[in-house]
C-alpha cells in the first residue's frame, strides 16, 4: 500500500522533468538555430569596425598675393556658393601699379610706332643717296671726257672724283642706319614687337594683382576654421580659412591587417553614425584598400629593431566612399565616429587599383575668367597710340 503511494506522487515529478528537459532542449536548439543564423549571415563574410570617422576635402583659402584685409564676407559654418568673395584686400597700391602699367603700354606703343616710322625715313635718306651718288658718277664721267679733249683741268677731274667717293661712302653709312633700324623692327609688328608684348605682360600682370585683391571661393561649401581678422597685414603663405564641401565627404575606416584578407575594392558597406544613432543606415562601396599602416607614415615611424620587441596588430585604413543621396538626407561633419561593416563575400574585386584616373578627382574653374576683359583693354590702348592703325580706323 505504501509502495503505490510513493509511485502515485513520483509520477507527477517525472512528468514535471520530462516537461523541463523538454523546454531546455527546444531553448538550446532555438538558440543554436538564431547563433547558426547570425553567425553565417552577420559574421562570416562580413568585418566591422568602429574606429572610422568622417573626412573631407579642406579647401584652404591663401592669398596669392600680400595685402592688408578690408572686408571679410563669411563666417564659421556660412554656406558659400563657388565663386563668391569671402575676402576683400586694399587695393590702392594694385590700382595705382595698373595705371602705370597702362600708361607704360601707351608709351611703349608710341615708342615702337616711332620704330616703324625711323625705318621709313631711313629708306629715304637711302634713296637720297643713291640719287645723289648717280648725279657724281655722271658728272664725273662728263668731266672726265672733258678732260680727255683738253676742255676741264685735272684738278677739276679730281674734284668730281672726290664728290663721287664722298657720295659712295655716304651711301654705304645710310644703308647701315637702314639695317641698323630694319632690325628693331624685323618680321614684327606694332602689336607682337617685343617691346610692347612686355608692356602687355606687365599690364596684364598688374591687372591679375587687382582682380587678386578678391579672394573668391574655389567652391561651394561650408566655412571653417576662418584665421583673419580685418586690418590685419596678410602674406601669401597665410590661411585665411577653409571651405569644406560636405556633399562629397567619405569614411576612413581603419581596419586590423587581419581583417583585410578578403577585403576589395567595390565591396558594399553599410554604414551607422552616432549623430544620426542606428535608425539611419548609410549606403557605400569600398573605393582603395590602404597602402600603409598610419605608423609607417608618421612623422617619427617607429624603430622596431630592439631587444623588447612586443608584436602589435597594425591597422590599415579602408577608404569608403559614401552614397551621395543619403548624405544629402542626412549631411555629415567632419571627423565624426562611424560603425563600418564591409560585406566581403564577393572577393573578386581587387585588392590596388589597375587604372590610373581618366579625370581629374577635383578642379575649380573659377579662375578661368581672371583675364577677361584685358584682352580688349589692350586693344583698345593700342589702337588709341598707333597713328597709323588709327588713321586706317578712320579711313574706313
């Protein structure tokens, strides 16, 4: 009787058990199934790393010229649009250089048109000469027939031979300051002589140095790090500040050497920010895997030839460039914090790149147009002082 009391509360406990272990069993299988699941979807072919910030192009705004600061446009964290003036210098002393340079052009047209006109005077005088050369020979020949008939005395013969070599040597003296003058002038003209090309320089150069009292923008972005006050006396080698384009931003992700085993160029990345937390995803591609540790380019790499040589796992940084619609819904900074994570399952890309660039990666075209308008401001100097091109402009 005893005995099948004993069964009877056991078989409850057994029943319990059966129930537990059962429980643990489909826990443990869930949770090999989930483990399995992540492990061949979020670990392998995959590689993460949060050491990777943001980086940008820092375009920094010199001087090209020396100058005392007058105005300044902009301000830390203004947008500014490619081509607009961010700083203005006094330009008194630029002003003043053009205007001699301009005058220097007029004279110097007026000098070499003098050139031209000293040649014509020197064709003349040789004419002249050859004239009055033909006018001894004859008359030298005529008394010489005279005096063979006994009609002149050889003294006069001697006189006309005299005025003939006398005419000979005048002329020969002419046609040397005829070559002498040809040959300031030779195979030119007013507009392309040497002397008035370098007036010309010396304009244009002076013209550059005014429009370069403007500091304009190379291109469009964000100020930063602005260093200049007004009134202060500048020098060319001086950083005003710096425009930053942050639609063209990427991520320097810095990866263990470990890590970069199957990892190549074009690979897609994902990408999460602190600014932005894990509900906005950035989209990317890998673009050039590293070509040197950050401590082999460092100002003093370190020396690993000692006796306490301790090995350390080198990072290499992985430049990935970003989609440019998600950065233009959610604009980044510069230097901010990114959690990478590179799909590696495809590995045939290539780890250096084969090609060199078919275009330049960056260029501004705000300084294509600094010379214009000189072109015809010279023109119209030259026409103004060359008599004889003003004198054909009003013929016609």
């Amino acid at each position: 009787m005893q005995d099948h009391t004993n069964e009877t509360v056991d078989s409850p406990r057994k029943g319990q058990r059966k129930k537990s272990l059962t429980i643990l069993l489909v826990v443990i299988l869930i949770a090999a199934i989930g483990g399995g699941f992540y492990y061949t979807h979020y670990v392998v072919g995959h590689q993460e790393t949060e050491d990777a910030y943001v980086k940008g192009n820092l375009v920094q705004i010199t001087p090209e010229i020396s100058g005392t600061v007058t105005q300044i446009a902009a301000e830390d964290g203004d947008y500014v649009k490619q081509g607009q003036v961010l700083v203005r210098l006094d330009d008194a002393d630029a002003k003043l250089a053009f205007e001699n340079a301009t005058a220097n052009l007029a004279q110097t047209v007026r000098k070499v048109r003098g050139l031209f006109n000293n040649v014509q005077q020197a064709e003349a005088v040789v004419a002249e000469r050859k004239i009055a050369l033909n006018k001894a020979k004859t008359d030298f020949d005529r008394r010489k027939n005279m005096v063979a008939v006994g009609g002149l005395s050889q003294e006069e013969l001697s006189h006309a031979q005299d005025m003939m070599n006398s005419a000979e040597k005048a002329l020969a003296v002419s046609e040397q300051q005829l070559k002498s003058q040809q040959a300031m002038i030779h195979n030119t003209t007013v507009e392309t002589h040497p002397l008035v090309k370098t007036a010309i320089a010396k304009l244009k150069q002076t013209y550059l140095e005014e429009q370069r009292t403007q500091l304009v923008a190379p291109v469009s972005g964000y100020i930063a790090r602005r260093n200049v006050q007004v009134g202060q006396r500048i020098n060319q080698s001086s950083i005003l500040m710096a425009v930053v384009p942050l639609e063209s931003v990427w991520v320097d992700a810095n990866f263990k050497e470990t890590q970069l085993t199957d990892m190549r160029i074009g690979q897609p990345v994902i990408l999460t920010s602190d600014l932005y937390g894990d509900d906005v995803v950035f989209h990317g591609t890998v673009e050039s895997l590293g070509i040197g540790t950050g401590s082999a380019f460092s100002i003093l790499p370190a020396q690993n030839a000692t006796g306490n040589w301790i090995k350390v796992v080198q990072r290499l940084p992985v430049r990935i460039q970003l989609d440019k619609q998600d950065v233009q819904k959610h604009p980044l900074r510069i230097g901010l914090s990114m959690k990478v994570d590179v799909d590696i399952s495809n590995t045939t890309g290539q780890l250096l790149s084969q090609s060199s660039p078919e275009t330049p990666r960056y260029q501004t075209t705000v300084y294509d147009q600094t010379l214009d308008g000189v072109d015809q401001l010279i023109d119209q100097i030259i026409t103004e002082n060359d008599i004889a091109t003003k004198q054909s402009t009003a013929n016609q």
